[in-house]
C-alpha cells in the first residue's frame, strides 16, 4: 500500500509501508542485536531469556514504539518539537530542553557507530586485498585504531550518510534501508549457515539455547531482559519520533510497530546464531 507521498508542510514522506518498516528496523537493529544479546541470551538462561524478553519485545512494541511513531505523526517534528508539544499540553515549559537529551544521545551513538563502520569498511577492503589475512589480527586492528589509521574510512561513512540524507526520505533513507536491511539479513542468514557447519557448533547452540529455568526466578534476569529490549528498539531514542513525523495518517501505526519489533528480533537471532 502506498503512503501520501506528501507530508502536510509539503516535505516528502515514506513512499510505502514497507519502506517505513525497513527504516525503523534499520534504526533499531545495531550493536545491541549483534553483540548484546547472544551474551545476555547465554548469560541469562538460554531459551528461558527469551520469556521476559519476548515479553518486554512485545510490550515496548505496542506501546512504547507505538507512542513514539504516534507523537511523531501528531507532531510532525523531531524530539525537541515532540517533547515541547506534549509538555505544553500539560502546562510545562522545559519541554525542548527534555528533547535536546534524545538527540544528544542520538549524535553521540552516530559518531560511535561511524567509527565502528570506518573499522567494518578498513577490515573488509583488507580481506579483499589480502592484507588482513597476511597480518597478524593484533596488529591489523592496531594499525587501524591507532593514530590517524582510519581517518579515511571515518570519513568516508559520513560523506556517505550525508549523501543519503541529502536525498531526502523516500529517495535517500528508504530506498537505501530497501536495500541494505535485505542484504543485512540474507549475509547473516549465510553466515549462520557457514556456522554451523563448523566442528563445535552443537555446543554454541546449547550455550544458547539450552534452557536454564532457574534463572527466572532471579531479578537480574528480568532486569536485563528489559533493558535488552528497551536499548534494542531505540525506545526514547530521536529516530523513531523522527520516522513517524513522515508517517502517512491513514498507516496502522500498531501493525508497523509490531512489525519492526519482529524483524528487530529476528535480526538478534540471526546474530547469535551467526556468533556462536
């Protein structure tokens, strides 16, 4: 189904649904999947992780991504428009200095993940050439993380998320996520397979997986199982609010949440699969 190819003010939005899920699970999925959770998933019971994490999955997916995409749309602005609007409405003034918080935390996480992206790009252009597999691993990243070893991958990325903003969010962030998520998904769905065809993969999978149901009944269990889903779904963060001020109001904003927590959670299990 297509969306309004318009936003209200005249400023293009998300061309289809789909293109609008692709971005936000593009928003949501990061470290947190491909790192965070095989450990916690391991750490933390196993298969019974997966009880209160589902839960929380479930519950910030309904409602709090919900919310989020909803003040957008209702706002038709970012975090610090967003935050003053619902403050003004009860009276409160602080609203935009609330909305700074998101987006500071949001710049930081950028400038993080364009470093992490700029080593991603150096290691995988070494692969090719060769240079990686010559080398010792130790002294391939410390050439890479020391001194000025990356600038130029570093700038690279940003160059080329700029160019990507620039384009606008049909034709830049949507048509981009329409093609790097699917490619995302297959490369981990491949690697997976390549796993576990390795000698030991039977006891990755019970390092995982295997149940400990004792660890239900302790809190800490809980407590990561909803900090996990909450990190994982980018709740509070700037970029959903920002996504759902280009949403089209005839979108069921429940069904598009429900589906990026979905594609956000396979996206972790793909990843621990891939990381065992």
């Amino acid at each position: 189904m297509k969306t309004n190819p318009k936003h209200p003010s005249g400023i293009q939005t998300f061309s289809s649904r789909i293109g609008f899920v692709l971005a936000s699970v593009g928003s949501a999925v990061g470290m947190g999947n491909i790192w965070m959770f095989p450990y916690r998933l391991g750490q933390y019971g196993g298969a019974a992780f997966l009880i209160p994490y589902l839960f929380f999955i479930l519950l910030f997916g309904t409602v709090g991504l919900s919310a989020e995409f909803a003040l957008g749309r209702l706002t038709r602005t970012g975090p610090i428009g967003s935050y003053d609007y619902a403050l003004r409405s009860r009276g409160k003034k602080y609203g935009k200095w609330l909305g700074v918080i998101p987006l500071a935390g949001s710049l930081g996480i950028a400038i993080g993940y364009a470093v992490i992206v700029g080593w991603v790009l150096r290691a995988a252009a070494g692969a090719l050439t060769g240079e990686l597999l010559q080398k010792d691993s130790q002294v391939f990243f410390d050439a890479a993380t020391g001194h000025l070893g990356s600038v130029g991958w570093h700038t690279a990325v940003v160059v080329t998320v700029v160019l990507i903003l620039l384009g606008g969010v049909a034709k830049g962030i949507e048509k981009m996520n329409k093609i790097m998520m699917p490619a995302f998904f297959i490369l981990f769905l491949i690697i997976a397979v390549r796993v576990a065809m390795l000698p030991g993969a039977i006891e990755g999978y019970r390092y995982l997986l295997v149940p400990d149901w004792s660890k239900l009944l302790e809190k800490d269990t809980w407590v990561m199982a909803m900090g996990q889903a909450f990190f994982s779904l980018s709740i509070t963060g700037s970029g959903m609010i920002i996504y759902g001020s280009y949403l089209s109001k005839k979108e069921d904003i429940v069904r598009a949440s429900l589906v990026t927590a979905g594609l956000d959670t396979l996206a972790a299990m793909l990843a621990g699969a891939a990381i065992i």
